[in-house]
C-alpha cells in the first residue's frame, strides 16, 4: 500500500496480462491505438486503492476476493456516451428497411412476435429508441394492413396482435442498477419510475414523454413496458 501520487509504470507484458484479463471477463479488446486509454483507468483504480505495484493490483484482480474491484475496474474501462436518436444513418438505415422488411416477412408468416435486443443499452435512451422508432414503424405499417376484427381505442403503442420485446443489457452494473434515467420511487413508495431531465428532449417525440412536477421528462409506461434488462 502507498499514498504516493507516482503513475506505476507499465512493462509491455503487464499490459498484456491486462489486455488479456479484461478481454476474458467482458469481451473488450484494448489494441495498441487505445492502451493509454487502458493505462489511465488503471492508474485511477491503482490510486484509489493505494496499490503501488501492479502485480499486486492484479493477484487482487484475480483472486476471490477482488471480484468487486475487477467489476470496479470494468466499469471505469465502459464509455457511458448515450443520447437518443444517436446515430442517425445507422438509426434511418433500421427504421425504413431492416425494420419495414422485418415487419413485412413477420407478417406474411403471421408471425406477430418482435424481439430485440439493445447491447451496451447505458441509461437506456438507446433502447428506448429503438422502442419509439418499432412503435413508429408499427403504426405506418398497421394504417397500410389494418388487422381484421375490431379497432381497439384509444390506439396502442403496439397494435394488436403484434408483440415487442426489447432486452436491454450493459456490462456497467451501475448502468443497469439505475437503469433507464432516474431511479425514483413513485407516489405509492414501492414502484420505480424512471425519468430524464429536461434537456434531453431534442429528437424524441413529445407523444413519447411527459413532464412531471419536477421538471424531469418521463418515458411513457407503454414504451418503458417493452422492456427487458438483464
């Protein structure tokens, strides 16, 4: 242990013990273009713990009793960038083919069933996303194939007989803790609701959020009900 504010300098076959090790637990490959990136977390992580040699830090890593710290250390290593409607070619590109293909086959099979999956979901603003943009689509192609029996009013996010499902993961378990915005609990003290300040109203479809009293936008329980996190 020390309380030295010296950076632990780094022999290349450390780093790679590190490279190695963060690839087996979640899958991050950290090449030559970002080790300084890899290095710095470690040196926040080294500091905060007061370690001063890495082969300690990393025995403490791989051992039973660094399970918290190796979870620490992952956490640091996520980029938590997230915004809605991110990526708009890739989002236009997936709401007006893949998505109208994928809704056009469904329904030729009669197959009325949409899962997806939201990887790397953060403070949810891209799954939720990708719920407006499946409603939007729904609703486009349900006025152009009406479902035979009775129209239900008022109209629902998803028209009936379709069914969403959006599973939404992230390796941050602070991320999926509070996931989705705000953690709140709601008038009756046992639910949790989720709400998003005010200023990430650009792009969302204001039939998608409301305001509450505190000034925070709210997701509506119809798009937050097609939801899965794990």
């Amino acid at each position: 242990m020390t309380t030295t504010n010296v950076a632990v300098q780094l022999t290349s076959s450390e780093l790679k013990l590190l490279q190695n090790l963060v690839y087996q637990e979640c899958g991050m490959f950290f090449d030559e273009r970002r080790t300084h990136f890899l290095e710095d977390r470690l040196q926040r992580r080294l500091k905060e713990r007061e370690i001063d040699s890495f082969y300690s830090y990393y025995r403490l890593l791989i051992s039973d009793q660094g399970k918290e710290e190796l979870a620490r250390l992952l956490e640091d290593l996520t980029v938590n960038e997230t915004s809605f409607f991110r990526n708009k070619a890739q989002l236009d590109l997936f709401h007006k083919y893949v998505l109208e293909d994928l809704l056009r086959q469904k329904y030729k099979d009669k197959q009325f069933s949409l899962k997806m999956w939201s990887a790397g979901c953060s403070t949810g603003q891209e799954p939720y996303t990708m719920a407006m943009l499946v409603a939007d689509g729904l609703g486009y192609f349900t006025l152009r194939n009406p479902p035979a029996g009775t129209v239900v009013y008022p109209k629902p996010l998803v028209p009936p007989p379709w069914r969403v499902e959006i599973k939404a993961s992230d390796i941050n378990a602070y991320n999926l803790k509070f996931v989705f915005g705000r953690a709140a609990l709601s008038g009756d003290g046992k639910s949790v609701v989720f709400d998003y300040p005010m200023n990430i109203k650009d792009g969302v479809t204001r039939g998608n959020l409301k305001k509450n009293v505190d000034n925070w936008l709210r997701v509506l329980d119809d798009v937050r009900s097609t939801f899965k996190v794990f």
